[in-house]
C-alpha cells in the first residue's frame, strides 16, 4: 500500500467491528471494555451519532493522575469532543498526517455519514511496513532474476 492509495483496504481487513460506549457510562465500564477488546479507544456513541471518543489516554490524564474514582466519573466527563473523522477514501498519507497535526492515534471512518469503522495509527503503520516489505521483496526478485 502506497501512501497515496486509499485506506478502503485496511478497513476491509479489519472488518467493521465497532466497540463503543454511552456517555452517561462510567469510565470503569469504558476502560474495562477496553482492555476485554484490546483496543486503545472507544467510540462515544448517542441515538446513532458519535458524540466524542475516549482513549487510555484520557483515562490516563484527565482520572487516574486527577485521583478522580472511575466508578463515580462518566464518559462524558473525560471524552474528547468533536471527532476527527475521515472517509474511505482518504489515503493513507492525509490519514497519517491527520493523526500528526492533531496529536491523537484513532480515527472514525464515516461514508455518507454512516460510520463504517475505525482505523488506528497502527493499522496506518502496518500498511505502510507491509507494502516496504513487499516492494523489498520485488525488488531482490528483479536483482536476482527470480519470479515473483
């Protein structure tokens, strides 16, 4: 994948797989099902819209090192708003360079303003390393005068 083409083939390869949380539910329930689905950030979802997003990182900053108690604090509080989205269509590069400028590591993908998935900045890197390795390995081909 080249930093031009289009991030369609990283959410295909993810799936549609969406985890998200209300923003009336506490920050205990958000981090717990984090850490159950292994993801860094969940969508903050209400009546079919997102309405902000809420990572480790929030936790991080805005309970843990506050002393806040996870049970008492909601989403709401700490999530951050509005969100970042991108298309389908958006490339790789505009992707990474998006997630640079804002300083944040997910984002949701919206076509025609339905939410379709959400790629991380390390779906972003691994398509990147894995289209280095697959030009490395035609190149050593075309050196060598071995087929593909």
């Amino acid at each position: 994948m080249h930093l031009s083409e289009s991030i369609r083939p990283i959410l295909k390869k993810k799936g549609g797989v969406i985890y998200s949380v209300a923003p009336s539910d506490s920050v205990q329930v958000a981090i717990a099902m984090m850490a159950e689905k292994q993801v860094g950030a969940l969508l903050v979802i209400t009546d079919g819209t997102i309405v902000g997003i809420v990572s480790e990182r929030d936790y991080a900053r805005k309970v843990f090192l506050k002393g806040k108690s996870s049970p008492n604090t909601t989403v709401s509080e700490i999530m951050s708003s509005p969100v970042v989205a991108v298309s389908p269509e958006h490339s790789v590069g505009d992707c990474m360079q998006i997630i640079t400028e804002h300083r944040i590591r997910h984002l949701p993908v919206l076509e025609h303003e339905r939410l379709i998935g959400m790629i991380s900045i390390g779906d972003l890197v691994d398509s990147i390393l894995s289209s280095q390795r697959e030009t490395i390995r035609h190149l050593e081909a075309y050196i060598t005068g071995t087929p593909t």
